[in-house]
C-alpha cells in the first residue's frame, strides 16, 4: 500500500481501531470557532511549547542536470557526509517504474557520487541509514531488499530476494488480510533498519508482513516477532525504527498511531501515543482533511509516527514526525513530548509528508520529504 492509498484506505477493523476512531476523533482533528474540541485526557497536551527553529533548505547541491524525485530517506554517517535515497533516476513505464538512486555529498553540502548506479534491487526506494562503522544500509520497498554498502559504496550483503523477471505472475504484491504467513529472510515491502550496540539488526518488515526481524552481525537470521493487529507487540506498518543506547527497540507502528518499545529479543516493554491537539488552521500537503476513516486507519491521524529518531550522546531524546499536522515531535524517550515544530506546507520550515529524519545531535536535524523533493536541515533553538 503506497502513502497516497493509505489515505482512502479503511480500518483493518479490530474492535480497537473502531474505538480509537470514535474517542479521538473529535479530540484531534475536529475544530470550531473558538479553537478544537480538547477532552480532559488532552488537557496536558495543551502545554505543549512551540520550538523555534531555523531551515536550511537546501544543504545539499546536486549537480547540473540531476534532479531529486521524493526524498524517501536521509542519513549521515561519522564524518558529517550525508546520504539521500530519492525516487529519483526513474527508469520504465509512466506507472510502476523503477525509482530509486542513492547520493552521497559532503558537510558543506558538495556533490560526492551516486552509490549503486542502476544496482539490480533499486525499485522503489524507501530508507536508507548509515550505522556506526558507515556502513550504508538500504531499504528497498519494491524489491523487498535490503542492501549492506561499505564506506567505499561495494554491496557487502543483501537480506531478501527480489521477484524474478522470468516469472508469470511478478508484479506488485497483494496485501491479504490476514497477511500470507512470513518467512525468514524473506520480507514484504520492507521499511526501515536499525542496530543495537552488539551489532545486531533490526528490520521493519512491514507494509504487508507487520513484523520486525533480527540478523546478526554475520547476516545470520536470528528471529522475527509482530503480525498483524493492535495488541501490544502486533504491527499495522511498522514503517520506522530506532535503538536507543540502552538497547531498547522503537517502532514506528503507524497505521496503528503508536510508538512501542521492546527489548533485542522482542518482548514488549511499553507502548505511547503523541496526541497535541491540531491547530484550528492546520491544511494537509495534499489531499482532503483526514475523516474519521483516516483516523481509524492511523495513517493520516494527527501524530501517527511516520519517521522516527534518536539523537546520540548521554541525554537521548526521541523525534517523531506525522504527516498530518505535518509536525515535528520531541519527546523524551518514555514518550513525554517536549515540544513541537512545523506544519505542513511547501516553504521553508513545513513539511509535505516527512519520510525520514536524521538527528545526527539534539537540536540538528535533517528530513526528507515526499511531496516537496528535497531535503531541509533543521537547526532548533536551545
């Protein structure tokens, strides 16, 4: 299911959703006159500073005659290099063409390279992370792979397996309800990655399998946890996730409108919700205002986790960002939120659908956009 569908699509129906849907949806997007309706149980959220911020919105410069598509990943690695993953290079048909090209630029923001120019998983690109020894890892949504770069941009591993082109029946993926059962080592619209100290990885796997896998340093299949449903330790798209330094697993559970936490061997830990109200004047990037259909699928809702990230050092906190109000969260990592920025919009300092962030310190951060083709550097106000 792609962003835009997600939009129309309906609850998967568990009792829950259909709960959520009534209790919140007034609460959140709802507005009168005199500003939105705020139940008891969101007064707190009211309290919510506005974080001041300045945009760079263009740090880094593509050469002459290459141009980005939607921005679906950011990272940036020990030397401050940072990593764009666009669907961009666009190869075949005007619809279900191949979109995917990886770039490399240095601090100041100078052209580098490409990195696996016309590389046989390239599809439809959807992360792309660098972990502590820079390696580049990369999710790749249509291929259902994931590759392992090494500092000098070779393939070092892959994890899945790409439909073959000789087969009658290639083509986009099915999303059954229930889902077809999972396999090891092989994903379904794979999401996002992330590593905890021993090296180990973590996979969100993801539009259709809603589960996350763990390989070892080696590449080994270790396990997966998660299906499909709204319990503690189910997943409706698992489409981001992080390792804090204690090694305590997030995922950005965002059909389900909730970040849950679990330990490397998968048991749950906790579960939090971001719920600030939504300005009275707050546009999506695009489309209608979510309805109550939009809410219950937790897609579009008003805090529904589309990217997340930690930021290094002693003092973490957590960065979630929505695609309806178009915000940015900061929180603690016990999910307390410190503050906000944004919203939506196609100027510098708004958002249009946030993919991916990258917060390589506390008050640095850098996101990547679907809708507006570019990548800002955020630098927020002590």
């Amino acid at each position: 299911m792609s962003e835009r569908d997600a939009l129309f699509c309906a609850c998967c129906g568990s009792v829950e959703h259909r709960a959520m849907s009534r209790r919140t949806f007034m609460s959140l997007v709802a507005g009168t006159a005199a500003g939105l309706v705020v139940p008891p149980a969101f007064a707190d959220a009211q309290a919510v500073p506005s974080i001041a911020y300045d945009s760079i919105a263009d740090p880094v410069h593509l050469p002459k005659d290459m141009y980005f598509g939607e921005c679906s990943g950011v990272a940036l690695n020990s030397h401050g290099h940072i990593f764009v993953l666009s669907r961009g290079n666009t190869m075949g048909p005007a619809y279900g063409a191949a979109a995917a090209q990886l770039l490399e630029f240095a601090p100041d923001g100078r052209f580098v390279r490409e990195i696996g120019h016309n590389l046989y998983a390239w599809s439809f690109a959807h992360t792309v992370k660098v972990d502590r020894q820079d390696n580049i890892w990369v999710t790749d949504k249509g291929s259902d792979m994931v590759i392992k770069f090494t500092p000098e941009g070779r393939v070092a591993m892959v994890f899945g397996r790409k439909q073959e082109a000789a087969d009658e029946e290639t083509g986009p993926l099915k999303h059954p309800n229930p889902p077809l059962r999972a396999e090891p080592g092989r994903f379904r619209q794979v999401t996002d990655v992330a590593w905890d100290v021993a090296g180990n990885t973590y996979i969100s796997d993801g539009y259709i399998n809603s589960r996350v896998a763990k390989v070892d340093r080696d590449g080994n299949w270790i396990k997966s946890w998660g299906d499909r449903g709204s319990g503690p330790g189910q997943f409706h798209t698992p489409h981001s996730i992080a390792v804090d330094a204690n090694d305590n697993v997030y995922v950005a559970d965002r059909s389900n409108r909730r970040i849950q936490v679990f330990d490397t061997e998968g048991n749950f830990q906790r579960q939090f919700t971001i719920d600030v109200p939504v300005p009275p004047d707050a546009r999506p990037a695009i489309g209608n205002m979510p309805d109550e259909a939009a809410i219950a699928a937790g897609t579009f809702a008003p805090g529904s986790p589309w990217a997340i990230c930690i930021s290094p050092g002693p003092n973490q906190v957590l960065y979630s960002a929505d695609a309806f109000p178009g915000r940015i969260y900061k929180m603690t990592l016990d999910g307390k939120v410190l503050g906000v920025l944004g919203k939506a919009g196609k100027q510098p300092k708004q958002f249009g659908w946030i993919h991916q962030m990258a917060c390589p310190s506390e008050n640095v951060l850098f996101v990547a956009e679907l809708l507006n083709w570019r990548v800002q550097k955020l630098v927020l106000h002590a």
